[in-house]
C-alpha cells in the first residue's frame, strides 16, 4: 500500500515539474513574440469580433486603429529597449568596480552566459565589461 502512494507522489511532482516548466517556456515564448512582433492584430481583432459581435464595418474600424496602435507599441518598445540596455550595461560596470580581478572575471563568465540564456547577444560575441575598458572609457 505504501509503494502505491510514492508512486502517486512521485507521478504528481512528475506532473507538477512539467507542467510548471512547459508554463515558463510557453510563457516566455509568447512574451517573446509580443515584443519581437508586437501584438497579434488578428487574433485581437477575431477576438473582439466573436466576443462582441462586430459589424463588417466595425471591424475594420478596429484593425486600421489596432494596426496603428501596433506600430506605436513596437515603436515604445525600441526606445525602452534602448534605455534598459544602457541602465543593464550601467550597472554591470558598475559591479565591475566594486569586484576584484577574479570576482570580475567570474562576473563577466556569468553576464556572457545570462545574455546567451536570454539572447541579449549573439552567442558567438565576446562582449566583456571590464574595469579597464570602464576606466578607459571615463
């Protein structure tokens, strides 16, 4: 009786990892899109025509104002990009100044793997924050 119980155990943390990670990849692969894409102006717009019964013409009413938010959306996103990118960077030569010489170099191992894990930077580039580049760069 016993063994049937770990075996339910077992079979529901099995159960509970997978469906935990196919929610973060799934998650992450939508937010992705969004951002990479900006919003699905179709699946908006078959949407709101299903759920709110749209006439022919209300529904080009709303894809010409989805597709023109669309572009402003996407548009945001750049500039925000742009400014994350420089606080991230920031910080990060920030920390270079704080580390020592093999803290640094542990610290830099660690950014190019998260960037590569995030697809902040091609793989194949070597971006290195160092306290010598920051201090030549002031």
């Amino acid at each position: 009786m016993r063994t049937v119980w770990n075996y339910v155990l077992l079979a529901f943390c099995a159960g509970l990892l997978l469906g935990a990670w196919i929610g973060v990849y799934h998650e992450r692969t939508v937010f992705h899109q969004f951002w990479s894409h900006g919003p699905d102006t179709q699946k908006i717009l078959a949407r709101l025509s299903r759920k709110l019964n749209l006439t022919p013409q209300q529904e080009q009413q709303v894809q010409l104002l989805l597709e023109a938010k669309r572009e402003k959306i996407l548009s945001l996103h750049r500039q925000m990009s742009a400014q994350f990118e420089a606080i991230r960077l920031s910080m990060r030569e920030g920390m270079a100044q704080i580390l020592t010489p093999e803290q640094e170099v542990k610290f830099s191992q660690m950014t190019q793997e998260w960037d590569k894990r995030h697809h902040l930077i091609p793989s194949n580039s070597q971006t290195r924050v160092s306290s010598t580049t920051i201090l030549s760069s002031q």
